[in-house]
C-alpha cells in the first residue's frame, strides 16, 4: 500500500470532498425530508451499495469507457438525470397522506428510497469518473497489493467516509423537521420541498458538461 504520508493525505482530501454539501447529500436530505428519518437512512444505504458498482468498474477499469466513449457517458448521464426529476415529481404528486400511521412514512416508503437510490447511484457516471479520476493518485504501483486491489480498497474507504457525511446530514435534516408543526399542510410543503430539490439535482445533472 501507499505510505504513511500518502494515506493521510488521502484520508484527508477525502474528508473535504464528503464534508462538501454535494448532490449526494442534498439527495439523502431531500428524501428525509419527504419520508422521514428512516427513509433518508434508507436513502444513505442505497447510494452507499449503488456506490460499490463504481468501485468495481474503477478496479477493473471499465469506468475508462467513460472517458473513452462520451456517447456512452452522455446516455447514462441523462438517464440519471431523468430518474430524478421523475421521482422528484412523484412527490409532487403524491397523496397528503403522510404520517399519522399511513404507508407513506412505513416501512413500504423505506424500502422504496433504498431502490431508488441504488439506481440513481448507478447510474451517476459522475461517481465513475469520479472514482477514476481520484483514487489513482493515491495507487502505489510498486507495493505488494496489486493496482486492482488497492483501488477496490481506497474505493471502499472512500464510500464509507461519504456515507457518514451522508448520514450526518440525514440527521441534520431529521432535526430542522422535527422542530417544525406536524400538521399536514406543512408536511406536504416539506415533501413538495424535497421534490424541488430532487428536479433541481436532475435538471443540473442534465446540463452540466463534462
């Protein structure tokens, strides 16, 4: 494995980059905000599995096809992007319903967040490129592991040092709402609030280049 002074410095720029507010927890907040607690950790589980996809195809390089076939790039990308501005208009369009001991908020609304964000993780190439853009630097070509070896496990530390930002802000968002009234009127504001946030993550995905 690298050295000392190169894993820290990894552990390190890996910190800042999942302490960034970025897509992944805006999504995990926006799925608290429209299921609950349990839903966003839910979420968090889903990204955090989807994420392992990437890992995998950074240690076996087929995350190169990317950057090799921008076509390919284009057309995953905006798949994701489709993905969730729909689930972002599914909660517009959902029922009033929320809380109060209905299917909204149970276990059925938990297990469809897992689902959904294991795909919309999959199909982010914006994590595949990330994961091969990043983790080579800290490879050291002439430890005893080999290239594929290192990679799957800096990739995994990776994933776990996101999910736990991804967790913290899951129970930031859970604390703002439990401070608000439970009334239906605001819940349902609070989930048209997450939709927004879904669509607005959609929309940036499908028009940022690159």
């Amino acid at each position: 494995m690298p050295s000392l002074d190169v894993l820290l410095a990894f552990a390190v720029t890996t910190a800042i980059f999942a302490f960034i507010p970025g897509p992944a927890m805006l999504y995990a907040a926006a799925r608290t905000m429209a299921g609950g607690r349990k839903a966003g950790l839910m979420a968090v589980f889903g990204i955090h599995l989807g994420a392992y996809a990437h890992i995998i195809a950074a240690a076996a390089g087929l995350s190169a096809l990317f950057n090799a076939v921008p076509v390919a790039y284009t057309g995953v990308k905006l798949a994701g992007a489709a993905y969730l501005i729909w689930l972002g208009i599914s909660l517009f369009r959902a029922t009033d319903v929320q809380e109060e001991g209905g299917s909204e908020t149970g276990p059925k609304n938990a297990r469809r967040a897992f689902v959904e964000s294991v795909t919309v993780e999959i199909l982010n190439p914006k994590t595949a490129i990330f994961f091969l853009a990043f983790l080579p630097q800290f490879v050291d070509s002439a430890a005893g592991l080999p290239i594929w070896a290192q990679l799957a496990i800096l990739g995994t530390v990776v994933n776990l040092i996101f999910t736990f930002a991804d967790v913290v802000s899951v129970l930031l968002a859970d604390v703002i709402l439990a401070r608000l009234k439970r009334s239906s009127g605001v819940q349902a504001l609070v989930r048209k609030a997450g939709g927004t946030v879904l669509i607005g993550l959609g929309a940036h995905l499908a028009l940022q280049k690159g």
